[in-house]
C-alpha cells in the first residue's frame, strides 16, 4: 500500500479495531472521488482518499478517458476565462450551448427516464464546477480534434455541443486532481480496498479495508463519499444485470470497477438508484485487450467516426442509422447494438474520400485494426464477410443516396440515404478505392444503475430519508442516465456531484 500526502491520522490497526479516523473519507480515486475530496478539504476538514488500484493502476476510468466535459455555455467568448488560448480561436464557429438545450438533450437521448432534480443540478452547476476545477488548477481547451470539423473556408466548425475537454485528456486530468489534492493537504493512499461500510445506529461511521498487501483494517469517518465507480468491470453482475451475451463486452477503461461499493451500500440500507439494466457501451476497436483498458492507448481504442460512412455486421448488412443524430448522442447506445450481431461484431467501412475525414487519434494510431482493399469484393474476403451480401448492401446504400443536398459534417446534414434501416444523414457513397474497414467490437464504458440519492448526493436509505454519513457521487450515483448517454456528461457528473458531496460532508 503506497500513501501520499499528509499522514495525519494514524496508522491503521488490524481488523477488528479502529484506531485511525478522518473528518470525510472517499472511496475511489477517480475525477468523482477526486473532486469530493478537494471540496471538503478546501473546507479544513481532515479527508482520507483511499483508492483500490496501486499507484501505477490508478484514476479509474476518469484516466482512460478522453477528458471531454459537456456544459451548458455562451459561446467563445463566455469559455475565454475557462479554456486555455488557441491560435484557431480567430476563425472558429462555437455555437453557444443554452441550459435548455442541455435539458433536452438529456430528456431526448434518456427517453426522459432521467431524474430531474440531478439533472437540473449538472445543468445548472456544470459550468461553475468547471470554472472550480480551474481555480484548483486544473487546465482545460477547445478539442479542436474530436470535435471540429474545417470548412471549405478554413474555418473550425464545432459540432454536437461538447467542446471542452481537459488537458492531456484522461492521464492530465488525473495528474491535475493528484496535484491539487496534494497542495489541498488531501491524503492519497493507493492499494487501498474498501470492503464494506461500518454502521453504528443507523449511522455510516467509516470502511473496512483491505491493502494490496493482504494487510486489513478499519477507518472511522464522519462522512463517507462512495466514488468507487460502477460495476462495468464484473462479468458476472455484468449478465446478472444487463442480461446474457455482455459477460463478453470488452472493459473499455479500469478493470478495477466491480461493484465493490454498490453491493456493501445496498448491503448497508441504501436504495439503488437509476436503470441498472442499461450501460454505456461503444464500438471498439476488437484488437484492444477484453479484460480492461490500455493505460497506453486508453481511449484512441474507440471507432466514433462511424457517422461518415457504413457500418455491417458479419453477414454483410446494416444494422442501424449509422447518421441519426450528431456522435456524440448515439455512440453510448450503439456498443449493444454491436453485443447484439452475429459473433457481437461489426465492422465500419469507408471509402477514400472519407478516411482522411476519420478521427486521427483513433483510426490513424499505432496499433489500429484496419483491412484495406483496391475492391469492395476484395474488402468482403478480408474481413471474412459473403461477398454478393456486403456489395449489395453497398450498392443499395449508394444508389439511395440523395445526392442533391451537400455532404456537410458539422450540421445535420441530411443528405440520407433512404434503404433498410436509412441512413439519415451524412450519407456518402462509398465510391473511391481503396476501401477501409475496421472491425469493432462491444466496449463498455459504465454501467448506468447506482444509488438513489438528493441533488447534494446524500444516498437515500430504504425509506426514502438521507442516510447520516453516507454520500455518493460519479458512476455509483443512479438516475442520470438510461439507455443512452450524452458525450461528456460522466466527468461533468462527476464533478458536480463530488463537489456537492464535499461540500457537506
Ligand atoms: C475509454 C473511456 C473514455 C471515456 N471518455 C469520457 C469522456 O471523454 N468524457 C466523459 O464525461 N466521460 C468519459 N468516460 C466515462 C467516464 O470515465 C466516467 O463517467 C467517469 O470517469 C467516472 O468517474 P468516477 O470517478 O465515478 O469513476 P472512476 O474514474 O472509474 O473512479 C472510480 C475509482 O474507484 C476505485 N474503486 C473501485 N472499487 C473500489 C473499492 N472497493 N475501494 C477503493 N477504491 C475502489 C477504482 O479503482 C477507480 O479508481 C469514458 C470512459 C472510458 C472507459
């Protein structure tokens, strides 16, 4: 077990015994638990974060991610203050993104199944958590490459309502909560498990451990922060609870996330909360390792730039409307379509026209699983799919294209393509050799079930009331989202409700 920071409690006794106690601890060492911890320090209270992962598997899935943030803003000149400067500044188009939209948004892509006390708490503080997280010290800018596309005249056209992302991504975004947890006097300690909640009347009053070491013990804490993430990493609740077929998913991020926490709150009293039977799930590359993440190539293992071109399964047909909205509001939900196919794999293709269009971070890194091919028969032997199946798929998908409107990336277009499940914008024949395909597999991301809980995280009890001493925020809180998900939205939970939890615990 590795400590940094300020060791001002004591050492921690064997089972059986509590002689170490802090003011709050959090569980989990995530942007969540991260953003929990510096909150109720900057407050002077004495805060313990323990984290499952030893130092060098650490940050959850917050490491692994991209570091996109979703907030509700004015436009550029209003993330002047939040982002850090970029020479492209001058000649980008940023649509302002109002409280509303991000409302709607959240309600469409749910199906309104989402809670509205949180979401008018990640709405309305989404912004003003960021702008914290700056002041803390962490640095954010513009993701000119994820989420811009430039126009015929050179300028920056963003699209889908996510442009703020943190610098470095997932691996600066943890290194930027480790730093400010150390200058906050936030105790770090890695290859810590939590493995259950200590209660006394009623009252959650610390964790059981156990260390990477086998050594184990106790901690009393006033307040309890779970951050400890979802069950996404557990095959087993995986089946239990998203049903057969996705113990076979590929674990996009930590492999650390099993549901530690979920089980010893449910175990506790807590009531669970949100659509356990959903999760976040994408098309990934089928290349990547399936028990967990890569720390190396971390999120560049995803395929999102499906919009531009088809995707087939392994018999050579469409399944889906590759175009029906923006990336950013249908990637999260296309991961179980992919679980569904034949073998629960797929495969984009594009053309040549459309490659250099492709996300360079994902597609042209090192590592990439990609078929190429001078003929569309010559690609369908490659990938191992029947030949007359895959082009006549291609050729009934050209020929309904409705070639009279532009091809037109950063707006719904609609230039579609009127076959068997349409395409409904975007559509480009697939034309120009060579031709690409890239196989992909199911990822999941996180697992959307959690905790009841207030918009200020208090976890609800069985009866409906706070239970004393016991908060939740990231992953572990239920009620966001179900069934789909708005690119961006875990970090700026994350955020939000950390923050909310350390505030009061
Ligand atoms: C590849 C990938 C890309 C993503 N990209 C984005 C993105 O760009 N934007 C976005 O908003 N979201 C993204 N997400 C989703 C995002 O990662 C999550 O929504 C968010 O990071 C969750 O934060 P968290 O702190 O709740 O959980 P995590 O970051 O997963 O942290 C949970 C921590 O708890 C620890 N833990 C688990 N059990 C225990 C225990 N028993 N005791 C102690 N510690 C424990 C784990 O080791 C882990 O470190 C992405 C996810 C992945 C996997």
């Amino acid at each position: 077990m590795v400590t940094h920071g300020d060791s001002r409690s004591g050492p921690a006794s064997a089972e059986g015994g509590v002689r170490e106690r802090v003011d709050v601890l959090v569980v989990g060492g995530g942007n969540a638990g991260f953003s929990a911890a510096h909150a109720a320090a900057r407050r002077g209270r004495r805060v313990l974060l323990i984290e499952k992962g030893r130092a060098e598997e650490s940050g959850g899935n917050s490491y692994y991610t991209a570091g996109a943030f979703r907030i509700a803003h004015g436009g550029p000149s209003d993330l002047d203050g939040l982002v850090e400067h970029d020479e492209r500044m001058a000649r980008t188009e940023l649509p302002a993104y109002s409280p509303a939209g991000f409302h709607a948004d959240m309600k469409r892509v749910t199906g309104g199944r989402n809670d509205p006390e949180l979401t008018a708490a990640l709405v309305d503080d989404g912004r003003a958590a960021l702008d914290w997280l700056r002041g803390l010290g962490l640095r954010f800018r513009l993701m000119y490459e994820r989420q811009s596309y430039t126009d015929a005249s050179g300028r920056h056209v963003f699209w889908g309502n996510l442009a703020v992302g943190s610098v470095g991504g997932g691996k600066g975004l943890i290194e930027q909560h480790e730093q400010a947890a150390r200058a906050g006097g936030v105790e770090v300690r890695y290859g810590c498990r939590a493995t259950g909640l200590m209660v006394d009347e009623g009252r959650v009053c610390g964790v059981r451990w156990v260390g990477a070491d086998g050594q184990a013990g106790r901690i009393g804490a006033e307040s309890v922060v779970l951050a400890a993430g979802g069950f996404e990493a557990d095959a087993d609740l995986r089946r239990e609870h998203l049903g057969p077929g996705w113990e076979r998913a590929y674990v996009r991020g930590t492999p650390l996330n099993t549901g530690d926490m979920l089980r010893a709150a449910l175990e506790a009293g807590a009531r669970p909360g949100g659509d356990w039977s959903t999760c976040h799930s994408v098309a990934w590359d089928t290349g990547a390792p399936p028990g967990g993440g890569d720390r190396e190539r971390t999120n560049t293992l995803t395929r999102q730039s499906y919009p531009l071109g088809i995707v087939v399964n392994t018999e050579g047909r469409r399944f889906l409307d590759e175009g029906a909205d923006f990336r950013n509001y249908t990637y999260a939900k296309y991961g179980a379509e992919i679980l569904r196919q034949p073998g629960g794999r797929a495969f984009q293709v594009f053309d040549a026209e459309l490659r250099p269009m492709l996300r360079t971070e994902e597609y042209d890194a090192p590592g990439t699983t990609e078929i190429t091919a001078p003929t569309l028969e010559e690609l369908a032997r490659r990938m191992g799919v029947p030949e007359d199946a895959f082009t006549a798929t291609v050729r009934a998908f050209n020929s309904a294209i409705d070639r009279t409107r532009p091809f037109e990336p950063a707006v719904k277009d609609g230039r579609a393509a009127r076959v068997d499940p349409p395409k409904s914008n975007w559509a480009h024949p697939l034309e120009t050799p060579p031709f690409y395909a890239y196989p992909v597999a199911c990822g999941i991301t996180f697992t959307f079930g959690g905790l009841a809980a207030d918009d200020r995280g208090r976890v609800l009890g069985a009866d409906g009331a706070p239970m004393p001493g016991l908060f939740v925020c990231g992953e572990m809180l239920g009620g966001l989202f179900s069934g789909n998900y708005p690119g961006g939205t875990g970090l700026t939970s994350g955020t939000v409700f950390g923050r909310r939890a350390g505030a009061i615990a």
